[in-house]
C-alpha cells in the first residue's frame, strides 16, 4: 500500500486520516498543533514536524486546512511543498478556501515539478469520521483517475468536476446553497408557529412533499429537537468566499446575500457558536424576540 501524507488533523482532516488508515494505508502527519494528531498517532501514523518532511516520507500528500493563509504556507512557504527534495510531487488538497488562492499556490508548485489536485468535502465531522463524505475533485484527471481507491476510503460519493479550482467553487456554491436552505426552513417554520403549526408538523409536512431531502430531513430533525452542537460552522467562511467571486464576476446573488447578513446577525448577538441550523435557529429567535434555548 502506498504511504500517504496528510496535512491538517483537525475535526475533519483526523476523521479523514484515520479512514485512510483503516483501509491499509501508511500515513504520515503533521499540524502545527501536535496534540490533535495524538490519536493518528496512536493508531500507528507517523508524525513529522514540516509539510516538507511530510512530502519527503510520502508518495502522495493530502490536506485539509483552515483557510487560505495555511494553504499558502502548506504549499510555498518556510518548510513547505515547495522544499521537498525528494518523495511525493503530487498534492490533493481538500481545504474550504477560494479558488484564487489554490490556483495561485497550485501554479508556483507546478513550476516546480508537482502535479496539484483540487477537493472540496462535504459534510460535517461525523460525517468525515464514518467515511460517508461527497468529494469533489478538479485539476489533474490523471490524479483523480488513479487514487479512486484513496477517494472511496475516505466518501461515499467522488465526483470529477473540471480544472483546477472548480472544486472550491462546487463547496462554496453547496455552502451558499445550504445557507439559504436553513435559513428559509428556519423563516417559514417560525411564520408556521405564529399561525399555530408547530415544528414536529412542519417536519412531517415536508416529509410528504416535493421539497422532501436527506438535507431537509436533518434539519428539521434538529429544529424539532432544538438540540444544537456547539461548534464553529465553517458555512459562513465559505459563503464569504462565494459572495467575494460573486462580485469579481459580476453576478448579483441577493438571495445569499441576506442568507449571510443572517449570518453576521447571529456573530453580532452571539448566537454564532453553533452547527449552521442552530445558528438559524437563534438568529430567528433574536429577530422574533423569542428566547433562544441553547442545548
């Protein structure tokens, strides 16, 4: 089995990292905060302490980073791909950033011998530990064709979806999407209420209808439930990034627009510090002048 590299051990990338590990792999890791590699470690990964000596000990990096600063340093900066003088010269780098900069990063590594791949995931933490996430992938098709088996280790959906960047651009369009579609079950389930229907109806009704979907499903799951997971919600990042390419390209999206003034409504109040549908959830609470309950 080929020895991997993984950069990012984080929520997503350690759900990511041990799949791969279950399914044969050798890996070798590093994070500038070691402590959230321990478990990787545990599991018999191998820790280095630079993306350069990552590349150095590996036949194919991966990554999955925060925004694009740590990309940029991952790849071009002090200790990064870039400076690798042996081992993998190919990278996949699954990170929720903008387009701009994978491109960017992407052709300074190109000059310099790498083949890059550009992905996106889709889902949340759990979904990333039980190997179920949707991967989108752009650049190299050669890459993309021959590390399926790598791909299938870590989703239950890979999808090929053009040049270099498109995958930035697919996570950033279903964030964008996503924003609207919590914030629109939230809106009219709370005009629902004030006429006397109540969530768990509201649920059922969309159950039984052609709005129906796995997504909506899980959001009204947690909206009846009012359990929301307390964590940060990378989807207002990435529809910042949408919006930022919306403009650049001249395309009025209104819609989203408000979907992430919604957004900055919940930072503002401090209702922000939850998974997205809890952070609608409050948000609407706020404007209604309704008190949020905070499980």
């Amino acid at each position: 089995m080929k020895t991997l590299g993984f950069i990012g051990t984080g929520g997503m990338g350690s759900g990511m990292a041990a799949n791969l590990i279950k399914a044969g792999y050798r890996l070798v890791v590093t994070d500038l905060n070691r402590a959230q590699a321990s478990g990787l470690e545990k599991q018999g990964a191998l820790f280095r302490d630079s993306p350069r000596a990552v590349a150095e000990s590996c036949e194919l990096v991966l990554s999955m980073l925060p925004n694009n600063d740590a990309v940029r340093a991952v790849g071009l900066g002090k200790g990064g791909l870039a400076e690798a003088t042996a081992g993998a010269k190919e990278w996949i780098d699954f990170s929720s950033i903008d387009k701009t900069t994978i491109v960017e990063v992407g052709g300074e590594l190109g000059k310099k011998g790498w083949t890059i791949a550009d992905a996106s995931a889709g889902g949340v933490e759990e979904v990333a530990a039980a190997g179920q996430l949707a991967l989108w992938l752009s650049g190299s098709r050669a890459l993309f064709d021959e590390h399926q088996p790598i791909f299938r280790a870590m989703g239950k959906s890979i999808l090929y979806v053009g040049e270099l960047g498109a995958a930035k651009l697919v996570k950033n369009a279903m964030a964008m999407l996503a924003a609207i579609q919590h914030m629109s079950l939230v809106e009219i389930g709370s005009w629902l209420r004030k006429g006397g229907i109540d969530d768990a109806t509201f649920k059922t009704i969309l159950e039984n209808s052609q709005q129906d979907s796995a997504g909506v499903r899980r959001i009204m799951e947690i909206v009846v439930s009012r359990k929301f997971k307390a964590r940060k919600s990378w989807m207002p990042k990435d529809v910042g990034f949408g919006l930022d390419m919306a403009r650049e390209m001249e395309v009025p999206m209104p819609f989203v627009g408000l979907a992430s003034q919604m957004f900055a409504i919940a930072q503002a109040t401090g209702q922000d510090g939850y998974e997205a549908t809890g952070i609608a959830c409050n948000v609407y609470d706020v404007i209604n002048g309704n008190k949020t309950k905070r499980d």
